[in-house]
C-alpha cells in the first residue's frame, strides 16, 4: 500500500473518499481515516457523523464491502500463538518477519490489519484510551456493535477453537509431554473430550444457525471445564519439570498448548451472550482481541521471557541444591568452610607456577590457550572432586539459593530479619571461603617457585614479574575489566551446573547408567549403582568446572588473536601471582607497588563476587517472578541488620535467630520436587 498523506484532516479524508457510495475495496481510505483522527478530538469526529448522516451511511457500506468475504479466524489461531515448537526455529522465524513481514492471503482480516496500522501497538494504546460510550457509538456507526450474534461470526469463532484444539491435542499427545504429566494416564484425557465437543458444538450450529449460548448452557460449562482441565496439564507438567527435568523442545510445546487453551478459554467466553448489553461487550472485545494479538504477534522479547523463564527456574533450582552447602551456619562449619578454601589455595598456588611456566613454552595463540585452558580446567576439577572450594564458585550458586529462599518465605518483618541473618551467614561463609584461598596460594606460589629456583639454580619467575606487577595496578591495567570478565565466567559456570543437572534428570542418565546391561554384566550391579549415584551427584560439577577453567585459559590467547586486550583476573590466582612477581624483583619493590598490588588482590576478589552474584540474582529473580518492590525492602533490612551487627557478617557469632534462618533454607531446599 502505497504511503498516504499523514497531514490531512479527517473531514478532508471523508470529503475526499465518503460523500458518495464508495464501491472500492482499497485499503487506503480507511488507513488515512484511522490516521487522521489520532490528530483531533475524537468527539468532533463522532459529531460530524451526526451531523453527516449521508456520510455515515456512505462510510458504513465502505466497511461492510471490505470485510465481506474476508475471514478472521486466522487471527484468532496464528497471532501472538507461538508457531514452532523450538526456540530457535521461532525466535528466527520472528525476527525474519520483523526485518521482512511475511506475503499474507490478502483475502483475510489478518492482512488487513497489518495494512491499514503502521503502528500496531500505538493504535491499540490509542483505541483502549478513547471513552468507552464514543467507541460504543462508533461502532453502531460502523454497524459492528452486534456482529457477534452473526451466523458466520459464529462459524468462524467455532471453526477457530476446532482448529486450536486439535494443534494442541496433537502435541499434548506426544509421548515426552505425557511423561511430564503421568497423573492424567490412568484418566479420561481432557484434550480429547474437548475436542469431542467443540465438534459436537460445530455440528449443532450447522444445524441451527442461529444457536447462542449463554452461562447457563450445559455445553459452555463442559467447554469451560475441560479447557480448565487442559490448562491444569500443563501446569502439572511444567509443575513436574523440577522432577522429571524439561527439554527446550518440551518446554516449547507446553507453552504453545498453554497459550492455545488460553485462547479457546476466550474465545468460548466471547460466545456467551446473557443480556442485550452482552451483544455490544463481547463484539467490542472480540476486536480489541484480535488488535491486541495482531500486535504482539512478532515480539521478540515475550519470546525470550517466556521461553528461558521456566529452563532459568531449573538452572538455579538445581544450583540452589548446590549453593546451600557453601552457607555455614555454626563455629565448625566455619572453620571447615576455611579448610576446605585452604586447600582449594593450595591447588591455585601450583596453577599459578605452572601458567607461568606454559608462558615458557614455545608455540602458536591456539597452544597456549589449550595448554592454560586445561592447566585451569584439571585443577579445578582437582578442587572440586578433592572436596575443596574455590570461594567464587560460591556466588553462582548462593545467589539461587537465595532467591528461593526468598521466593518460598513472606515479606512480613519478621521474615526480613531472619533473612537478613541468613544473608549473614552467607556474607561471612564467602568471606572465609576468600580468606583461605588467598591465604594459602599467596604462600604455595612463593614456595613452589623459591623450589624451582632452588633446584635449578634459576629464578624463573624474573621475565614474569614486571607483567604480573603491573596487572595489579588498576591505574595502569584493565584489572577490574578483567575481574569482571572471570566473574561473569563464574555466572556461566553455575548455568552449566544447573544446565547438566536438568539434563541429567530429564534424560534419567544415572538411571541408565545403574540399570545398563553392559556395564552390570562386566563390572556388578553393585558397581552401576555406585557409578550411577557417583554420576548424579558430581558430574554437573566437573563439566561446569571444566568449561570455567576452560574460559579462563583461553580468554588472553583468544582476545590476543583478535587484537582486544582480553583477560581473566581472579582474586586467588591474583595472590599466587602477586607471590611469583614479588620473588622475580628478589622482593625489591616500592611501597606503592606492594600496597597497590595488596589492595587490587583483594578488589579483583570484589568485582569477582559482585558480577557472579549480581548476575546470578537476576537470573534467580527472574525465573521466579520475585517483585523487585518487595525485594527493595528486603535489601534495607539487610543493610539495617549489618549496622546493627556488623561483626556477624565476619565472624560465627551465635544468635537467637540461627535456628529460624537454618529452617528458611532448609525448608525451601525440601521443597524441590514442588517447585513450579
């Protein structure tokens, strides 16, 4: 459709195409009409429709020729109804549509509204803002107000609920959806007896055009109910995701068979008709419907929000699982969560010697980045499977932890202050976790490489150590830019946990694994079971420690390939090199350098913390839809409580509130396999 003049007046647009019966099916005159009265008093329009009867009745049959022989129910069954049932595919397809909107079937009410609006949204803001009795009179101008009641209206709606349930039907079928859902095996399916009366319903109006259907009506309320019952499948099987875990794909597939029961739950009610008033209600929100689902019918992020909100809700169930290991609440736990950090420094100060000593090795970008990337990725599965702790692990999977806590507990005082208490425990459990780490690679890194010298008679750390200084100094380095990559690295890393562990679930591999012929014919039964158990409980943490080590090493010889000053600063490796480049000066350095190299370990730490935690807390808020109203106020209870008692947040101060936090936690960790 050509581009129409935007400036003219609506009189000028009705003089121009409505003082005579206009015969012609052009989309144009009402387009120009629609735009020109967004530009005056919509009370002046409904005016000179008063006072021009002629042109009324003129605009009316102009209406009338342009809908006539056009369906809608392609409105009703396409638009704003996801039309893949994988991410991807749709996500594509969307975006596509954005850049270059689909050929349409010109013969449609679908093609008509995506050419007579240029701004859907805009115009649907601008209708829902008008008056409710000057949008009633319009449409008695139009001589829309009553075609609801319309045999082929009727037809359509009918027709369009038919072919939604029997898309819906199809998938719900599918035998991977069912499983999500095993209550409704033993029962009467609710998608099949839907369908049995939608058809029934079709047939009665070919019978009997003039059937209307009112509240009371037996064959509403079994639509109704089974629709209802529909709705409730879905909600069970997304219900049981957290037990059985999900797939992109069947995650996809619910959602479309939600949003199409939703549809037919409004469509069924638009056909109820109880009072004279009903007749204009319903047929002015059956148009504002189809307006509403036209102009969101390619949003991208509804898509997005959609889609990943359920698969994020998993992710950091299952990191939560993990995450509550790492809050101590007693004096041992404690010192135990020092421990453990300790020997996770130790580790780290021998990671330190040996990057330093692949440096060395002479060989191409791509060597280097495989020789760092398992230099990390072998130490800190080492870490992991020894039982040991790298103390930014941690934010990742606290920060879901958290959240579900959060979600599962009320937002009364009481509540505040026992999860402040909570946030306590977690602040002074990631603060020792920090303090061993850096304790311990600090001195293991200076040991190993006082060793080295010793042995061969050579300080090797001396070609290192101006580098290693001055990555150290934030004025001089991009260290707090590289702290916050390794922290983001951290927040990916608890998604590949919590991803592996869904995976897991879903696809019953220590299932598998404990009742696979081949491996309990070679190595027992005993044995399967033990793999199977050892599999569901620290796989996820292998993979995920691996890819962390992986995108740490391969960081610096990556951005060096593309000439962008990339690279990793994480706090306990930061000690241990800290360590090496002070042996490699024979500790002989400025005050500045020692001071600012000390306080920048320690901001590398921060920034490490406050990028993993912040992301991880958006994730966990989002998937579980926390009101960031609320959450506001939790937050100056926090900072309340840590005036009050800032000594908590360090040490292992009993309280009487430790009992009631232990409980918040341990409640919602119980609560897995009812999450939704």
């Amino acid at each position: 459709m050509k581009f129409f003049n935007s400036s003219a007046n609506f009189e000028s647009v009705l003089k121009k195409y409505f003082s005579f019966k206009n015969e012609t099916l052009s989309l144009e005159p009402f387009a120009e009409f629609l735009e020109s009265i967004k530009k005056t008093d919509f009370t002046d329009v409904l005016n000179f429709f008063r006072n021009n009867p002629n042109f009324a009745e003129n605009f009316k049959h102009y209406i009338h020729n342009i809908f006539a022989g056009r369906p809608f129910n392609l409105s009703l069954t396409e638009a704003n109804i996801l039309s893949e049932n994988a991410f991807f595919p749709e996500l594509k397809k969307r975006i596509l549509n954005k850049i270059l909107p689909p050929v349409e079937n010109e013969k449609t009410v679908w093609f008509m509204v995506d050419n007579i609006s240029l701004r859907p949204k805009a115009d649907l803001k601008y209708l829902h803002n008008l008056p409710e009795n000057e949008i009633n009179e319009l449409l008695k101008i139009f001589g829309a107000a009553d075609f609801i009641t319309k045999s082929k209206v009727k037809k359509e709606m009918i027709f369009a609920m038919n072919i939604l349930s029997w898309r819906a039907t199809g998938m719900a079928m599918e035998v991977e959806v069912v499983r999500m859902a095993p209550q409704y095996r033993n029962f009467d399916n609710p998608f099949l007896a839907l369908q049995n009366e939608l058809e029934d319903l079709a047939a009665e109006l070919e019978k009997n055009p003039d059937l209307q259907l009112h509240s009371k009506d037996s064959r509403y309320k079994q639509i109704k109910i089974y629709t209802e019952q529909c709705l409730e499948f879905v909600n069970i099987a997304f219900k049981n995701s957290s037990k059985y875990g999900i797939s992109g794909k069947i995650n996809q597939s619910l959602l479309k068979i939600r949003q199409q029961m939703q549809r037919v739950y409004d469509i069924v009610n638009l056909l109820v008709i109880d009072t004279e008033d009903d007749i204009l209600i319903k047929s002015k929100q059956l148009i504002f419907n189809i307006l509403s689902y036209k102009s969101h019918k390619n949003n991208i992020s509804e898509l997005i929000n959609d889609s990943t909100r359920l698969l994020s809700h998993l992710i950091t169930n299952h990191t939560a699982e993990t995450g509550a290991h790492y809050i101590t609440s007693t004096r041992k736990e404690y010192m135990k969560m020092f421990y453990k950090a300790s020997g996770g420094g130790i580790i780290v100060g021998a990671l330190c010697v040996l990057k330093m000593l692949y440096g060395y090795i002479p060989g191409s970008d791509f060597s280097h980045a495989f020789l760092y990337s398992m230099n990390y990725a072998m130490g800190f599965v080492m870490i992991y499977l020894m039982g040991f702790t790298l103390a930014t692990k941690q934010p990742a999977m606290t920060a879901a932890t958290m959240t579900k806590v959060l979600s599962e507990e009320g937002n009364t005082k009481n509540d505040r202050t026992e999860f402040a208490h909570l946030v306590s425990k977690l602040f002074r459990s990631q603060f020792i976790a920090f303090v061993g780490n850096v304790l311990l690679s600090f001195p293991i890194a200076l040991a190993i490489i006082y060793g080295l010298d010793v042995f061969f008679s050579q300080n090797l750390a001396v070609d290192r150590s101006d580098k290693l200084l001055k990555d150290l100094d934030p004025f001089h380095s991009k260290a707090i830019l590289h702290a916050s990559i390794a922290g983001f690295y951290l927040f990916i890393s608890g998604i590949i946990s919590g991803n592996i562990g869904n995976n897991s679930v879903f696809f019953q591999i220590p299932e598998r694994i404990a009742k696979n012929l081949s491996i309990r014919r070679l190595f027992g039964a005993k044995f399967a079971k033990g793999l199977s158990k050892y599999y569901a409980k620290n796989w996820p943490g292998i993979v995920s420690n691996f890819w962390f080590g992986v995108f740490l090493g391969a960081t610096a010889p990556v951005g060096l390939f593309f000439g962008l000053d990339l690279d990793i600063r994480h706090i306990t490796f930061a000690a241990g090199n800290f360590a090496i480049g002070l042996y490699g000066k024979d500790f002989s350095v400025d005050s500045y350098t020692f001071w600012i190299s000390f306080i920048t370990v320690f901001l590398i730490g921060f920034f490490n913390f406050l990028v993993s935690f912040s992301l991880s807390m958006f994730l966990a808020f989002r998937s579980r839809k926390l009101n960031f109203g609320q959450v506001s106020e939790i937050y100056k209870e926090i900072f309340s409580y840590f005036f009050k008692n800032p000594l908590k947040f360090f040490l292992p101060i009993s309280s009487g509130l430790d009992k009631r936090a232990d409980d918040m936690m341990n409640n919602s960790m119980s609560t897995k396999s009812e999450d939704h």
